[in-house]
C-alpha cells in the first residue's frame, strides 16, 4: 500500500495539513481566531516599526543588537522573567516599558508592529501564537517550537495571518547558503541521493564538559529561586518543577520538557540548506540509535537517519544526522592531508561526485577533491543576495518582502528536526511518519512525545 505521505513537498505540506488539525491538542484556540487575526499598523514609508522583545539576555541581547543596527526602529517594550537582564537591557533603551510576563505585555502594548522572541525552546509556541493572532510580525529564534505539533499549528496559523515571519536560523542568509543551492541545481554533482550533516554540540569541539548537559538524571534537590528570577513564568506552559539551576541560564537545551538538545539547536541550522536546496517537506520514515536514553535529560549523542520521497524529478533522499562529536564515515575523496570539520558540517553525495561544506549553516561548500573543486565552473548567481537575516525581517514587516526562513519554510523543518527526538526517545527503531494526519503509524506509543499538555493559562 502506498504510504499517503510519500509525496509530500513543502507547499502540499502546508496545504495538506488543514486536515490535520483536528488531531491537534491546541486546535480549539487556534482555530476559533485564525479566521480574525488582528490587524497589523499601516505604515508610511517614513514611519519607524514599534518593536518589542521577548527574552533580552543571551540571544535576546544579541537580536536586539542585530535588529536595531540593522534598521532604526522604536524599541516599545522589553520582556524578560529574570529582572537583572531586563534592567541591564533597558538601561540602552529608556524609553521602552518593562513586563515580565509578555501575554501582559502583548495585551496591553497596543502600538507594536512586530515582536521578536528570543525565549527557552519550550515557550517559542505559546508567545508565538499569541502574536500571530494579534496581527504582529514575528522573529522566533530556533527552533521554531519545542513540539512537533506545535510546528504545524504555527506555522498554518502564519499563513492565517498573513504577517511577516522568519525563524532565528542566521545560516540561511549567507551567501555560501546561496551557492549550494545554486550549484547543486546547476548538476555539479549530479542528482542527490545520501546526504550527512553533523554538528558536535552539546560537546565542544568534540569534548567535555560542553555547551549544557545532557545524558544526566533529574537533581532532587530544591535550592531557593534567585530573587531576580520569576520562576513559574520561565516554566510558562511546561511541567510543573522545583527550580534548579540545572536548569538556568541555557542549560534547558538538554532536558525534554525544555529543548530538544544538539539536533534542536545546530540541527535547524545545518539542516536548513540541505532542506531549501533539495527541496524536502515531510520524512516518510526515519530510525535512530543513540547513547543511553535518561527519563528526562537528552542522550549526549544521537545520530539519526531519515528517508524522504522522491520530489518531482528529484530522487529519493536518505538523510543522516550525527552529534554530540559522532562524525560520518570520512568519504574517500577527501584529501589525505584534511580533516573533517569536527565541529559543524554537511556532505552531499550526488550521482557525479560529493560536495563538503565546512562550518554552520552552509558557510563554506567546496567539491571534493580539491582537484574537482578547482576545475568546476561556476553558474551564474541566480538566487537573491540577503541584505542581512534581520534586515530581511524587518524589511519583509514593511513591505511584504519575501524572507528565507518564513515560518511556511521554517515550520516543516523544525517537525522534522523535532521528530528525530521523538525517534531517539522512543527508543530509536524506526518510525512510519504520516504526515498528513501528524501521526506514527507503525507504533502508537511514540505519538505521545508529539506534544503534551499544557499547564493551565498557557494555552495556544
């Protein structure tokens, strides 16, 4: 029988999954106001955007420096759950109100254009949503959600909007991003059937300790909470537990209820040129193996093989992730005085030869060997050149501008990614994925790690 996902491309993705709604635990809220999303401020050529950020420590900090070197805009309203860090970052901009809680700041900030949210994986959903149905143009960091089923409620619930969207992975304006997509097209390698992406997070560079914790049981101690941080507001929708800074600040990445560890973070980066460039929607079937499996902590090492359907003209694809320092089998073009990139990479493997990319997010791609590499002509520039990730946003918030990592690109990405954890979670042995209907067919347990509920108040 034929598996009803085994065309799946990114457009019937989105098209296709008004179906599925109904199997969403959030649905009944989406659904009621998607139909009449807020309107966004009409803005004259002249008029500054009125922005508010959620999360303003860490990468907040770094998308407020982003977003305001990138175009001069009013900064209305900061939110952040640990005082100190909302301080500090007021001090650049006095002129903007403090929340903590940002449902309170969304509601009552009446003039905000569009809202960056730069908060733990676990809230992106919920402040998310809550945005998009008030009108407001949204930049959420990656990944987009910390669910699968979340994904797919946001991102239909971007295209009800019909506001600018664009995920925080900054990979995918840069121009080497460009350049595979650009040369893969052009043949350089011949049609693609196998490609492996790494990434040594949570490790660095492949050591110990590394970037957070994963592989490790919950603390059972209850150390009181800092007297700057509001607690039950950074759980916001997720479980309650006592606070530990096992926890906070960024250690979350390795927890479940939290993040969804190496792959959730590098993952969409590094995955998310392979996905533009070989034109990939939904996974048909996938299966994993990793180090030992913790209740609640993430394994510190995963690797991941997905399959994907045949697009158009394009063959089948077998896809294959490694972290936590697991590298691919070194392929045998590769010259005998170069190593792997440990840290981040790719390597496509096309009918006619392979092509290596170096560092995050498709920065540096070269064929291999280097002899190929020299003696490969390269075709013209076809794509648009990125004025800037956050330029893009901010221009797209202005006039309608495209952007290339709009939540109809990012959402599809970030379910795939999400669901090699729920593979790894399940124990790794493969899953049937129907994306149509959001669901494992082959194993009804595995259906449970597709989200959970939420604790009251936080509802999408």
């Amino acid at each position: 029988m034929k598996n009803n996902a085994s065309s799946i491309t990114r457009r019937r993705f989105l098209a296709d999954s008004t179906k599925a709604v109904s199997a969403l635990a959030v649905a009944p809220a989406f659904i009621s106001n998607a139909a009449a999303p807020g309107e966004s401020r009409k803005l004259s050529p002249n008029d500054k955007l009125n922005v508010a950020f959620i999360g303003v420590g860490g990468q907040g900090a770094a998308d407020i420096d982003s977003v305001t070197r990138a175009e001069e805009v009013n900064v209305v309203a900061l939110c952040d759950v640990d005082e100190s860090r909302l301080n500090n970052a007021g001090k650049k901009f006095p002129g903007a109100k403090h929340y903590r809680d940002y449902r309170k700041m969304l509601e009552t900030e009446k003039s905000v254009d569009a809202v960056v949210i730069a908060i733990p994986d676990h809230s992106h959903a919920a402040a998310t949503m809550m945005a998009l149905k008030l009108g407001r143009h949204v930049y959420c960091e990656k990944p987009l959600t910390r669910t699968v089923k979340e994904a797919r409620a946001v991102a239909l619930a971007a295209r009800e909007a019909k506001v600018a969207t664009q995920m925080g992975n900054q990979g995918m304006a840069f121009e080497g991003n460009r350049f595979i997509e650009e040369w893969l097209a052009d043949g350089c390698i011949g049609p693609v059937r196998e490609v492996h992406v790494w990434s040594d997070r949570p490790t660095s560079r492949g050591k110990l300790p590394g970037w957070w914790p994963q592989g490790i049981q919950r603390p059972t101690d209850t150390p009181p909470v800092p007297a700057n941080l509001d607690w039950d507001l950074w759980l916001g929708p997720a479980p309650q537990r006592p606070y530990h800074p096992a926890y906070v600040p960024f250690k979350w990445r390795g927890w479940w209820d939290f993040g969804s560890g190496g792959l959730g973070d590098m993952g969409i980066h590094n995955l998310a040129p392979v996905f533009s460039a070989l034109k990939l929607g939904a996974p048909t079937s996938l299966h994993a193996r990793s180090t030992p499996v913790f209740p609640e902590s993430i394994p510190l090492a995963n690797i991941v093989h997905y399959e994907f359907p045949a697009r158009g003209e394009m063959p089948p694809v077998k896809l294959h992730w490694y972290d936590g320092g697991m590298l691919p089998p070194r392929p045998d073009e590769l010259e005998d005085d170069r190593e792997l990139n440990h840290e981040d990479g790719i390597i496509f493997v096309g009918d006619k030869g392979k092509m290596l990319v170096e560092g995050w997010g498709g920065e540096k791609p070269r064929l291999i060997p280097e002899s190929r590499n020299k003696e490969y002509q390269r075709p013209p520039k076809t794509l648009p050149r990125s004025v800037g990730h956050h330029k893009e946003w901010l221009l797209a918030c202005r006039t309608g501008s495209p952007t290339r990592s709009n939540f109809e690109f990012a959402g599809p990405l970030t379910e795939a990614v999400l669901l090699g954890m729920v593979c790894v979670r399940n124990g790794g042995d493969k899953l049937v994925w129907d994306s149509v209907n959001l669901k494992v067919t082959n194993d009804a347990e595995a259906n449970r790690f597709l989200h959970y509920d939420y604790r009251p108040g936080w509802e999408l």
